[in-house]
C-alpha cells in the first residue's frame, strides 16, 4: 500500500515547519560573511550591557549528513537516500544552522520516497524500487564511444560505431534500455539504430526523429544483477563528400528496473520487528512496535494518543487486505515521515516563564547531533530513562565517551569538513596545462591528509594551537612524493614528519592551499582572507563595487604577484583591508596553486615570502607566521566561536558573548584541549537550555 504524504498532516501535532532564513555562501567558497559577534578590536566590557540568555534554536531539520546517520543507526542500512535530497543551504558556514533549513515540497516528495525504500529494504514486504540509471551519451568520464564527438549535449556518431557505459544492476529482473536520439538523415531510408547490452543487439530501431524532436527509443529485456554495459550503435552509415551526410546523434542512454518484483528483506526486520505476531497477538505487537520503533525514530517514548494514531494507520492496511507485515511498514513509513522524525523537536517555554532546561531526551539528542551528527545510542537513550542525563559529571563522561567512539569522526567531516575546508578539496579544478600532476589520486590523497590532521587535534589529546604550529602530519607514497618528503613505505597513509621544511600544520597541506588559489594561480588575497576569517573571525569586508581584479593568469603581465598587489594596495579604497590580507597570503606565497613548494615565481624571479603584519610584528615564511598566529588570542575566541556555532545550529548573538567568554577562558587553561572545548560548550546554558520566543 502506497503511502501518501497526508500522513504527515496526521502526525504533525503541534509541530511547525523549519523557517526560512538569509542563505550564506557555503562554507567551500572562500567568500565567507565575517561572524564575529562583536566588531574587531571591541571587547564584551565596551558593549551595552544586556541579560544573559541562552537563546532559542530554531525548529531544527535534519540536514542531510544527519538523515543519512541516523537511517543508519535507526536500519543497519548501508541506503544513503539523503544524497538525493536537494543540497542543504549555509547559514555561518555551515549546513546544519536551523534557521536556513527549509522545507519544501521537493523534500516531502523526496522523504516519501526513502522511507518508502528504506522500510521495504527493512521488512522486504514490498515491491522492490526500480532503479534508473542515465548516462549522458557525451559525458566522456562516463561514456565509451568508438568513433565520433561531442556537439553540445549529444554525442555525434559520425560513422558506423557504438556508445557504450557500465552500470550496475541491484537485482534481476525485468529492465527497460531506453535510448534518446535523432538522427542527420541521408540517403534513402532512416538512420537505424542497435540497442546494446553487454555488445549484444537486443533491438534494432529506425531513428526517423530529427533535430527539432529527438525521440526515445526503448527495449524490455531481462537483466541479471551485476555489472553491464549498455549503449547504442549506429548501422547504417551514409556519406557521399559535399553532397549527403547521415549521421546518429545520442542524447543519453538509461536502464531502469526491475518491473513488478516483490523481495526479502535486505536488512534485519528485528530493527523494527522486536515482537512476534503469533505468540504475543498480532495487534498488540504491532502495538509493541509503534511504540518501541517510534520512542527510537523520534528519539523520545511516544504518548498513547501517538501510538493510538500510528496503529490506526495499520488498522486500515489490514481492513484494505494488506497483511500483517504491510501494515506494520505502514506503521514505520509514517514514523518516518513524521516531523517528529525529519526535525529535532524541543519544546518552547511556556509564555512569561523565562528559559527553561531542556529535558534529558532533548538534551541527549543535542549531545549526539553535535558530536555525531546521528540520533543517540542506547547509552544516552538509558541515561534520558533514567533521567541523569543533566548530571554534569554524567555529561562530562558521556563527551569523553562519545569522543572516543568512532562515530566521532562526523565532528571531523562536518564540522572540520566545512570550517577547514576540508570539503572544499572536492570542489578543485587546477588548470590541467599548467599543472599536469594533479589528478583524482593526488586529490584524494590531499583530502584525506587533511582529515587526518584534523582529526588529529580534535579527537587526539593535542593542543588546538598545533593545528598551526605541528609537524606532524600523514603522507601516503603519492602525497609524499609531491610535497617532497620521503614516504613511509607500504600501502596507504602512515604517520610523517614536516619537520626539516618550511611546512607547518594545516597551512602547510597542499590541499588547503589548492583550496585557496586560483585554477591557473596563487592568491594571496583568498589565502589570507581565510585565515583572518576562518582562524581570527576577522575577515575582511567585501570589495567595494567597481574593484578591478588582478590577472586571472600570473602570466599576463611581467610583474610579480606582490608587486601587482602592492599596486592594488596603493589605492585607499583597498588599502586598509589589504594590508591585513596581504602579509599573511605573501607568507604562504611558496606554494603554488596546487600547494606544491615552489622557490621562485613563474617569471623566475625568488619568492619573498615575508611580511609585516598591521600591528608591526614581522615574519619571514610560514613557520614564523604560525607562531604569530598561535600567539593571537583570537585564535582561541574563533575556535570557541566557530565550535559553538556548530553545536547549537544558530549563529552567536550579543547576549551569548557572557557564556563565550567563559568558554573561551576554560579552553585556554585546558592547553586549548578540543576535548575541553566541547565538554564547556555542553555544560553552558545556551547548551542546555531554551529560551521562550521573543516577541
């Protein structure tokens, strides 16, 4: 039974839907708004003073990386639906800010869906979802041809020849091979057309459709699971020079299914099915499971008039002729379509009565969405039970616990993923002529050392400062070989050394600094920018209209890049930003566009990687500038800031600046520990507390 999205009108309740808020850039452009709380060089004591209050976050939807996570925990399944979900929009870097996550119909549609597929993949009482899969014939990354070329979005097979590309098929069954194309036509008869699967011909098609109506052309064929090619060919070539050309021109070629198939479970039932139906009475298991399913969805127990409209649901399968197994998935597609489900839900104050604690499932659930970006294990379920779960030295170990367990690493992915850039390395196009060693395996290579090195500092037992300072790193043999280290020998990455090179910390990665130039050139701007906003708070505000840029290639002109930019600086307008940008990207004016060392510029002429900063302190390179860095203490007030952001889903307010500065002064005497930092952030009251909505 087909489950419609009305159920969400059913189980809403009082829940309202996400608000819209601004749309900031994502965090992978370089671009950033500044988010600082307070103006740069102003102090908590010279602001007006206000009443503390530890804010409100927003009806808070889970992004993506969330959903994915927690069907994971929730199924055991390996599914990841949330990829196909519209892209969540940023809000202070970050894709997990309450206020910018919206709901649209687009996303109902699509959370049908998975459900939909995830509960069938769970209980196996269901049809088995078709699967398409489309290939655009002149995506050469992605498609085979044996003769002809690209013209605009088709490929033109010129003579006779194929267009061939693997897929892999899920399960066997009937298919449809479906291929869109028209046709140059010449001659005395249409152009003809083979469908292709493996190289074999299972149809042969005249393609009499034209330029001005492309038309599909289709197949139905069994296909046992596994990897094929499909494609098309081109038969009957025409050609007499200057007088007739026939030519087969292919838009895209796709396989879909399988058809009309009912399977098995791929999963495990007993994560939704934790009673038997013949010894405990079939309505009151599916009772059992309303209740135990929904308390694990929604992430708290379930009131009885919750569990009584739930069974409803799978009352009506069972009057409709569904069987017992139908109306429990009905059961669990509407739990997962609930509000209760896509959003995390706390409830307000009551009005007039101030702030109020959030109770021990609220809170269990802002504990394991901060640290890892899922809904919360059965540790943190019994401690909401048993309700100690407010107990700071309960919350103390939990943060130890939740640390030490690999879920962590979602801390690394999404909130260093996005701060650090780190995510950003998917995003790269260096100029292929200019640099030819850059290749998927180097990027890979790049991200990964990254993430390691953060990885390192925030779930390590190291000081946050060596995210500057240290030489520490990791290398695999292809990462060594361009950063010019030696490799550590065997296969994959191994711990390394910076030491005895100008590298240090996560400047020093060559991802982070391809991440911050220009596909043909450095930037000292964008590498300096991002450290004053990314690691002081204090980025720049944007250029004024009318600003000419720079040369997007190095080449065009005979002066340096720093003698270019001292000249851009020479006009007032751009003066003052760029004399706090420019020292720190000239610092890092060593690596070139793809964070390769470099000892002279693209003129031959030797770099000149020192500088003075606004307030006089000088430095010669990147390691003299990190020491520098290190020493600021906004250093310390950023991390705090940027952690926190994150861990609440709601950007800093003025009324928040009493409890960062606390934060700020705990993680300091911690030796700037990470550990420390997000122990404080969740022992704060902003934490652990929600304010009513203004008026």
């Amino acid at each position: 039974m087909r489950l419609h999205v009305l159920v969400l009108a059913l189980l809403a309740g009082a829940c309202g839907s996400s608000t819209d808020g601004p749309r900031d850039r994502g965090a992978d452009e370089p671009t950033d708004a500044p988010t600082a709380v307070t103006p740069p060089g102003t102090s908590p004591s010279d602001l007006p003073e206000r009443q503390a209050t530890p804010g409100r976050v927003t009806l808070h939807r889970l992004n993506r990386a969330e959903y994915d996570n927690t069907v994971r925990d929730l199924l055991g399944t390996p599914l990841r639906p949330a990829e196909d979900f519209p892209a969540d929009d940023f809000g202070f870097g970050f894709d997990n800010i309450a206020d910018t996550l919206s709901m649209s119909p687009l996303h109902v549609e699509m959370y049908e869906k998975a459900a939909t597929d995830l509960i069938d993949w769970a209980l196996g009482d269901g049809p088995i979802p078709a699967v398409r899969t489309r290939i655009e014939a002149e995506d050469e990354a992605s498609a085979t041809a044996t003769t002809g070329s690209a013209a605009g979005a088709y490929w033109n097979l010129w003579s006779n020849g194929d267009v061939t590309a693997w897929v892999d098929v899920t399960h066997s069954g009937p298919h449809t091979l479906s291929v869109r194309a028209y046709a140059q036509q010449a001659g005395d008869e249409d152009a003809r057309m083979a469908l292709l699967l493996d190289g074999a011909e299972v149809g042969v098609v005249d393609v009499a459709a034209e330029v001005d109506a492309p038309a599909v052309y289709d197949v139905e064929l069994e296909v046992s699971a596994g990897a094929h090619t499909i494609g098309a060919r081109f038969l009957n070539d025409y050609w007499v020079p200057d007088v007739a050309d026939r030519n087969l021109l292919l838009d895209w070629v796709q396989l879909e299914g399988p058809w009309g198939l009912d399977g098995e479970p791929e999963g495990d039932p007993s994560a939704i099915l934790v009673c038997d139906p013949d010894y405990d009475g079939e309505e009151a298991c599916a009772r059992t499971i309303a209740a135990d399913f929904g308390k694990r969805a929604w992430r708290r127990p379930l009131a009885d008039d919750e569990v009584d409209r739930l069974l409803a649901l799978y009352t009506l399968s069972r009057e409709s002729d569904g069987t017992w197994t139908e109306g429990v998935g009905l059961m669990a597609k509407a739990i997962l379509l609930s509000p209760h489900f896509l959003f995390r839900v706390e409830a307000d104050p009551a009005p007039g009565e101030g702030p109020r604690l959030l109770d021990d499932w609220e809170l269990a659930s802002r504990l394991s969405y901060f640290l890892w970006s899922t809904m919360p294990d059965a540790e943190l379920f019994a401690l909401a039970e048993a309700g100690t779960l407010q107990q700071d030295a309960v919350l103390e170990e939990q943060v130890a616990r939740m640390l030490a367990d690999p879920k962590a690493g979602a801390l690394v992915d999404n909130l260093g993923g996005q701060w650090l850039y780190i995510r950003a390395t998917d995003d790269l196009q260096p100029d292929s002529e200019l640099f030819p060693t850059f290749d998927e395996e180097l990027r890979a290579s790049m991200q990964e050392q990254m993430r390691l090195q953060v990885s390192d500092v925030f779930l390590g037992d190291r000081s946050f400062l060596e995210l500057l300072t240290g030489t520490d790193t990791w290398v695999d043999a292809r990462l060594a070989e361009h950063i010019g280290i030696p490799a550590t020998g065997g296969d994959g990455f191994a711990p390394a050394s910076f030491a005895g090179t100008e590298r240090r910390g996560l400047l020093g990665t060559p991802g982070l600094q391809a991440v911050l130039a220009y596909p043909t050139r450095t930037s000292p701007v964008r590498r300096g920018k991002w450290v004053l906003g990314n690691l002081l708070c204090e980025a720049p505000a944007p250029p004024p209209p009318g600003v000419e840029a720079l040369p997007a290639d190095e080449g065009e002109t005979e002066l340096s890049l720093r003698e270019q930019m001292e000249l851009h600086r020479s006009d007032p307008v751009c003066a003052s930003c760029h004399q706090a940008m420019d020292p720190i990207g000239f610092g890092l004016e060593n690596f070139d566009a793809i964070g390769a060392w470099r000892d002279d510029d693209i003129h031959g002429e030797p770099i000149d990687a020192s500088g003075s900063l606004p307030d006089g302190q000088s430095f010669e390179g990147l390691p003299d500038l990190v020491e520098i860095l290190a020493a600021d203490r906004k250093l310390a007030g950023c991390a705090v800031e940027k952690t926190f952001t994150y861990a609440l889903g709601r950007g800093p307010t003025v009324e928040d600046l009493v409890f960062l500065d606390g934060i700020e002064s705990r993680f300091v005497e911690s030796d700037h520990r990470f550990a420390a930092l997000v122990t404080s952030i969740v022992l704060s009251e902003p934490f652990r507390q929600r304010a009513e909505e203004a008026e």
